[in-house]
C-alpha cells in the first residue's frame, strides 16, 4: 500500500523559477529603456538599503526554512511542519523568494518595476495545489492568510508611494 506522505518539492520550483523570470525580464525591460519615466534617481541609495535588506531576509528565511528546519526531511518522514518558522509564514520559502526578487527590483529605483512584486504575490496566494490541511483564518494564524498578507502588502506599498511624494 502506498504511504500518503507531502510532496517533497510541489509547485515550489515553478514558481521560484516564474519570480526570477519575471524578475529577469523587468530588469531587461528597465535596461533597454522602456521602463525610464519610472525611474527615481533621487532615491537611489534609499532604493538601494530597502532592496538590500529585503534580499537579505530572503536569503535569511530560505537558509532557516530549508537548511535549519530541514524541510525536506521532515516532509519526506510525513510530517508537517507547524513550528518555527512555519508557525509564523505558511509557506516561508515563497516568501523568500517574494522578498530575494522584491529586493532586487526596488534596488532597480523604479516605480513601475514594483508591480511585478505584485503579480508575485498574487501567483503565491492563488496557487492551485491542495493543501493537506486547511489553517482557519484566526487571529493567530492571520499571518498564514495570503488575504491578510496581501492587505499588509498593499498597506506597505502606500506607505512606499507616499515617501515618494
């Protein structure tokens, strides 16, 4: 009989490779000047701490997702994970990929590059797998609801765009 066990890797690979790609062609499209009337030299160097920052806890979280929580592992064994890291995010290695693409699009200093986040973030909330257990949306499980990141997410942009002013 076969054991019902997780998927080991999932949709995950597809859609890191999906924000790189995106990441990839925003960055094309900025270099071969089609993105110019969004750029923001004046804030460049604030560009510059934000993007670095948010690809600094990428890394961070990918690094405790997958080598120290060993996600692998414990999927492979079975289990879900709803500790550490996996207590807070549902999903922590789509979120580090949000941030590591994130970061190097607002390093970029242009406006019009900060929509691919957006649609990055919409393809991690609408993602059509089956998950083996459904997490209630409750005050303690807030953060593992794609609505309520998306809402925070949007909150954050406003407050971006308005230091932008």
């Amino acid at each position: 009989m076969k054991k019902n066990t997780l998927p080991v890797f999932g949709i995950g690979p597809i859609y890191a490779v999906s924000c790189l790609l995106l990441t990839a062609f925003g960055l094309f499209l900025k270099k071969k000047g089609f993105l110019n009337g969004g750029d923001l030299p004046g804030l460049k160097s604030v560009a510059m701490i934000i993007g670095f920052l948010l690809i600094f806890i990428g890394v961070a979280l990918w690094i405790y997702a997958v080598l120290i929580q060993r996600i692998s592992k414990e999927i492979s064994s079975g289990h879900l994970v709803t500790i550490g890291i996996y207590s807070i995010v549902r999903n922590p290695i789509y979120l580090a990929f949000l941030c590591v693409c994130t970061g190097i699009l607002v390093t970029a200093h242009n406006v019009y590059l900060l929509i691919i986040p957006v649609v990055l973030y919409i393809m991690a909330a609408l993602k059509n797998t089956p998950d083996p257990i459904t997490i209630p949306i409750t005050v303690e499980n807030a953060g593992r609801n794609p609505i309520f990141l998306f809402k925070l997410f949007i909150l954050i942009s406003f407050c971006y765009i308005d230091l932008l002013k």
